[in-house]
C-alpha cells in the first residue's frame, strides 16, 4: 500500500471510529473484555474497543483488508501492545473452534447486509461466555430514506426502476442486489424471538429525513407496497444475551 492509500483509509477509519460511542457504547462497554467484532471492515471497532479499555479484540469478516493503516493508527494512540488481530473467516467456523471466549460480540452498519439473520445469531451463541453480551446496531434499514446504500437522494432505491439503479449506479449495483437483506425492524427483533435471544435493550432511530417522504409516496407506491412504519425507521439497535450467560 502506497502511504497516501495508507493514510486515506486512516481517515476513515478515524471517521467511523468518532460515531461509535454513540451507536454502540451504551448498548456493549468493551472495558476489561474480550472482544468478538463481526464485521470489522477495516477494524473500526478493534481501534474504538481498545480506547475503551478492552483486554484484547478480535475482528472478523468475510473479506479481509489490508490490516496497515490499523496498525499504524493503534501504535500511534499508544495501543501498540494491546492483542488484537483480524481474520479472514464466517461466525460459524469461529464457533466452532472458539466456543466460549468472548465476553462482548459487536456488530457495527452490518446486520442490514446479513442474509441468514437467525443462523448468525445462533452462531454467535456458543462464542460467548457466561455474563456475555452481545450489542448490535444496524444502520440505513431497507424501508429508511438511505436504505438502498446508493447515497443521491431519498428513498431513490423503492421510486426507481431496478433498470435505472443500475444505469445511475453501476459502481453500487452488485452490491445493491446482493449485499442488501431488505430488513425491517420488524423481521429483526422476529429473528431474535425466532432464535430465543433475551433482549436486554432494543432501541430504534426514526428516520431525519421523514418530513420528505409525503410527496414521494405516490412513486414509491406505484411500483411497491410499503408500510410508512417501515419507512420511518431508519436503525435498529440491541443488546441481547441467551439464559445461559444471564
């Protein structure tokens, strides 16, 4: 990586790491903890759950980047020492051969892309240990204004005709039809209580952008049915544990 690539993704991983706190702290503190991150991307969360004073932090994703720029941010704030690391690998062959070792499992702007909501979960379920926590925050829900991860206006990706998605984004089309779950809060909290989570917090975000949903309601509802309830809700987040780590 060339040190301008380096420092490009520092940045963002500085940006993402700012919002943290307030999407995640209160619903999982990492302090004194082993940390499970599911979906770490760039490793955001492992540079946040150090911060926050965790013992160690492990990040896994189905893609594993380029771990310098995390390298360098964590020995510049001093965190040189601290046991992290990032591994390419799914929850489910981490479960089985690291049952039991995690105190916190955070998920950060990931469930909204999980197809098999139940499976993961049920995965995550053996990983932690008595006393675990597990704190989840899923951001831009497909109904919400930004649900469509296209990123140009409101609710574009519900008005528009797939045909148009593609020509106007073609850099976001692969991912827009293969990366999206189309959750709702609804199907969300249905997964928890499909899989016998206990629910220690559940919060939700109305959308910011509501107060632009009337006049587009006419061209959304032309190609699709939707619930304005749906629509309102832009995020969801939780933290849960099973009975046998109350």
């Amino acid at each position: 990586m060339t040190p301008e690539h380096i420092a490009t993704i520092k940045q963002y991983i500085l940006q993402r790491v700012a919002g943290l706190d307030k999407a995640l702290l209160s619903l999982g503190d990492p302090r004194n903890k082993d940390v499970l991150v599911f979906g770490c991307g760039m490793g955001n969360e492992i540079l946040w759950s150090a911060r926050h004073g965790a013992r160690s932090a492990l990040g896994i994703d189905l893609s594993s980047p380029r771990q310098e720029p995390l390298d360098a941010l964590m020995a510049e704030e001093g965190f040189g020492n601290f046991s992290y690391a990032i591994h390419e690998c799914n929850v489910h062959d981490l479960a089985l051969d690291h049952p039991g070792q995690y105190d916190l499992i955070v998920s950060n702007g990931v469930f909204e892309h999980v197809s098999d909501l139940k499976g993961v979960l049920n995965a995550m379920r053996p990983l932690l240990r008595p006393g675990g926590r597990i704190a989840i925050y899923a951001d831009g829900l497909w109904f919400s204004a930004i649900g469509g991860h296209l990123g140009k206006t409101n609710w574009e990706h519900l008005w528009m005709a797939p045909h148009e998605i593609k020509e106007q984004f073609p850099e976001r089309w692969h991912a827009y039809i293969n990366h999206l779950n189309r959750m709702t809060a609804v199907d969300f909290l249905q997964a928890l209580r499909d899989v016998g989570a206990v629910v220690l917090q559940f919060n939700v975000r109305s959308d910011p952008y509501l107060r632009n949903a009337a006049p587009l309601m006419d061209a959304i509802r032309a190609r699709q049915q939707v619930s304005p309830t749906d629509m309102s809700i832009t995020s969801v987040g939780c933290e849960i544990c099973f009975l046998e780590h109350l």
